[in-house]
C-alpha cells in the first residue's frame, strides 16, 4: 500500500534505483527517473529509460519480484518498496514531460551538491524514449541510513 | 578481471553507490552504499554499516550488481561482483573506516555512519555505461 509518505518521499529531492534478478539468481540494479503511485493503492509506476531497461525488463520476464528503493539526497530519508512486476508499457508524452521537468530540476541541486560540470553531464543522460513499469508494492521498508534500517514497515 | 584504472575516480566516494543483491529465493534488494574501495586490481570493497538485508542476502547468495559514478563525467559503471570475504580488522577495514569518516564528515553524517565490516568482492565484470549519455553539445 502507497502511504502519503511515500508519496511525499517520491515528490521529494529522490533519487530512484530499481533492484530486479533474473533466473539465475542474479540480481541487477538500474536507475529509474520518476516513480509515481496514489495514495492508498498498491500499483506503482516506475519509469527507466529505454536505453537502460533490456536487462531489468528480460529479468522481469524470468523473475516477477522488483525492488525499488526512494532517497531523498537532501537528508537521506528513504524507504525500499517491493513488490511483483505487472507489466510495462512505453511512457506516456505527459509522463516524459515529468521526466525531463525533474531533471532540469535535479541538474540545479546536483550542482549544488557535486559542482557544475556533473550536474551538466547527469542532464545529458538519455531519457527518452522511455519504459513505464508498473508493479503491485506490497512490502515497504526503512531505509534510512541509521540503526534499525532495514526493518519493516508495511 | 583486472579494474580498469579509468574508473578509479568513480571510487572517491563523492557520489554515493548502489548495490542490488538477492536473496536465495531470488527477491531482489537494492541498497545506497557511502563506499565502494579499490582493494586491489581484482577485488572491491564495501563499507557494511547497516545494511541487514543487503548482508543476509549475501549470506546466501554472493552475487551484486554495483553502480559507481564518476563524479565530473557523471558517466556509471556497472560491476558484477561476488563476495569473497569480510574483513573488520587490518590495513584495509583502517583505510576504508578513516575515508568513510572523511564521506561522513562532508554529508553530516558522523554519528550515523560506522564501519562494521569490509565486504571484499571478486570483481566479475565491469561495464562503462557511456551509452547512456548524450555527446557533449
């Protein structure tokens, strides 16, 4: 279940990582640029671009678990979601224009943090086209870097 | 495999890391990690300070996906990696607590971020993922 925490969390200065295995048991990480869910449903929609998402999406095939872990960079407070993979679809135009919104926006506080140059090389990353996810959460953990991390929420 | 020395930057610890791991019954985690350390030429550490899950899925299945940054090219790195060992004492777990005390101080973070063990991993394959971005304009 998506609290409005998690929603808060995901409007919030977040960074996204997308945890997937394949039939080998061997797990994978990408990077997604905008997760988005309602408050009090379960479905998530977690955006990768295309050029990253062959892997996660093959795994998907073979391994219907997903990972997906939310951060804020400005204090770190995150939360990890897990859940079954339901299908993908490509990103809408609407969606992508969300996408490209949040990068311009994550090049200013990234220059902030890590200095012009990278903030001016993370906004040539390639975003479009783009994969929308969609998966069913069912667990959600803390993920705040402290002790107790890790634990279980819902 | 020998790490190329190109992605040395990348292992600064300016950007913070991710690792996927899994567990036995192939659940994927995935976790933001403050270090990952140059060992040596064939293996890579990371700092365990918390992570329970990202431990005990290694407990039972060695296998990692890591991600590292380079800090001005924002170009990633993709590593397959698999555990080999932990260390919590000797020159490597000094180096790593003494740099993980230096990431700490620069986020504010130094109550919170304590070295518990150096995970080493046998570096299985590294990626450059300079596909995913566009050429300078």
């Amino acid at each position: 279940m998506i609290s409005q925490e998690i929603v808060d969390l995901m409007n919030a200065n977040s960074v996204f990582a997308v945890g997937t295995v394949n039939g080998k048991n061997e797990p994978f990480y990408t990077r997604s640029y905008y997760m988005h869910g309602n408050v009090g449903e379960s479905k998530l929609f977690v955006h990768i671009p295309e050029i990253m998402a062959a892997r996660p999406l093959q795994d998907l095939k073979e391994n219907q678990h997903i990972a997906v872990n939310v951060a804020d960079i400005t204090n770190f407070f995150a939360r990890q979601l897990k859940g079954m993979f339901l299908g993908s679809r490509p990103s809408t135009s609407e969606e992508i224009a969300e996408i490209k919104r949040l990068q311009n926006k994550f090049e200013g506080l990234l220059g902030n943090f890590f200095g012009p140059e990278f903030a001016s090389n993370w906004s040539r990353i390639i975003i479009e086209p783009s994969i929308c996810i969609t998966l069913e959460v069912q667990e959600v953990f803390e993920q705040t870097p402290k002790s107790g991390t890790g634990g279980k929420i819902i | 495999m020998i790490i190329p020395k190109e992605i040395l930057p990348a292992l600064n610890g300016a950007i913070p890391a991710t690792l996927a791991t899994a567990s036995k019954d192939g659940i994927p985690n995935v976790g933001v990690m403050s270090q990952v350390f140059y060992a040596n030429e064939k293996q890579l550490a990371i700092s365990h300070q918390f992570f329970s899950k990202t431990s005990a899925n290694l407990k039972e299945n060695l296998r990692g996906h890591v991600q590292v940054i380079d800090p001005i090219t924002a170009v990633p790195w993709f590593i397959e990696v698999e555990l080999d060992h932990e260390e919590t004492s000797g020159d490597l777990f000094e180096q790593m607590e003494m740099q993980l005390e230096a990431i700490a101080s620069m986020c504010g973070m130094e109550d919170v971020f304590k070295l518990q063990a150096a995970y080493v991993f046998n570096v299985i394959s590294i990626r450059k993922g300079d596909e995913v971005l566009r050429a300078p304009e």
